[in-house]
C-alpha cells in the first residue's frame, strides 16, 4: 500500500504517523475453506504485517525451513515449553502439538507490530483469554460443507480416511463461529481476501490503538492557542 503523499506538489508537511499499538490478526477456519491462502496473500501484500511462527512437534514436510514455517521441536521440548508457561496459545491437532512462543510477540505489539496467527478455536481462545485487547479474530467460512468436501478432496494430499477426519473436525470447529468478531464466506478468493484486508485497515485505525493520539491531539490545541 502506497503510505505516500499522492504528490510533492501539495503544499502539505508530511506528519509521520501516530505511534500506535500492534494488534493480533487471527485468521482461523477449518482445514480447506482458504485461512492458508488468504494469509499468504496478506503476507505477500502487506510488509507491516509479520507471521507468528509457530513450534510444532510435527516432522517437516519438504521446502519447509525450520524457523520460517514453523518452530520443529521435540515432544519433550515442547512439553518443557508448557511447564515454562513459554506459550501465549497451545494445542494437540491430529497427534501433534502446535503453540504459539510468546518470547518476542509482547515486545513487537508494543512497538507497533502487527502480528498474523494461523490457529483454530481452541488457540484463538486462549489468546482472547490472555490479551483481549489486542485480539482480532477472525472465522472464514466455506461456501457449503459439500464444497470443503471438494476443496479438501482435489488436494489429492490425504487418504479418505484423513478427509473423513478433517471434515468431522471441521464441522466441529465451524459450531465456534459465533466466538468470532468477524466472519467472512469465502465463496470467492478474490472478494474473501478483500474484506479480510478491510477488517484489518479498520482495526488498524481503532482510537483505542493509536497510542500516541493524545499527544497528537494535545499538540494541536496547544498550537491552535499559538496562533
């Protein structure tokens, strides 16, 4: 996004902008409905905006780099890691264990970073639980179960087995939608990722974040009795 004047020839003093707080941008949905592809595409879009990386006891697929998709770690680190409260969210998702390391989110938000989560209900909970404020979630829901069944079928990554388990946690996780602030039908990728962007913009700009708009504000009505 061009932060830019839209032109040098303005007149107008370029004001930096408002120091503010980062926030926590979740995006969560069941497995096929479009969470992986939309934060990808707010990732490519959006350089103020950071992925969470997550430790994960999973083994690495192939092109994964430690450190950029996820934290890999042991069974036994990630377990030390629960007993060291090191985690702002944790959760067990087919036989293995995902969380959220907490060591440099608190410091970025308040610096003003913005922070995309990849989680499901259960970590979206407990983020909620631990910084409310700082918390936008939001639920990308498919168009029909029978589309996610589509969706999740021409993957022609897992078994029917696995399909079947996806879609039975799927309905389970889309019975959550209501503890969301906002929900989005992605029947369209295109029109799905614009009104995820939107939400984001908007929140973005909520007074409550724009940590320094009271001096900003105070400086204005100083400079208006100056004049």
């Amino acid at each position: 996004m061009d932060r830019t004047s839209d032109s040098p020839a303005t007149g107008l003093h370029e004001r930096p902008a408002l120091q503010r707080r980062g926030l926590m941008f979740i995006l969560s949905s069941p497995s096929g409905a479009g969470k992986t592809t939309i934060a990808r595409k707010l990732l490519a879009a959006d350089p103020a905006l950071a992925l969470s990386v997550s430790a994960t006891t999973r083994p690495m697929r192939p092109g994964e780099v430690d450190g950029r998709d996820y934290h890999f770690v042991t069974r036994e680190k990630f377990d030390a890691m629960i007993d060291d409260s090191a985690f702002l969210e944790w959760a067990h998702v087919f036989g293995h264990s995902y969380g959220t390391p907490k060591s440099h989110i608190w410091a970025g938000l308040k610096e003003g970073q913005d922070f995309l989560f990849d989680i499901d209900w259960q970590g979206t909970q407990q983020l909620h639980q631990r910084a409310e404020a700082d918390v936008v979630p939001v639920f990308i829901l498919p168009p029909s179960i029978d589309e996610l069944r589509r969706r999740l079928t021409a993957r022609a990554t897992d078994d029917p087995q696995v399909i079947e388990a996806r879609m039975e946690r799927a309905r389970a996780e889309i019975s959550h939608w209501h503890d969301y602030q906002y929900v989005v039908v992605n029947d369209d990728i295109d029109e799905c990722y614009r009104q995820v962007r939107q939400i984001l913009e908007a929140e973005r700009l909520r007074r409550a974040r724009q940590t320094g708009l009271v001096r900003f504000v105070r400086e204005l009505t100083e400079d208006g009795n100056r004049a």
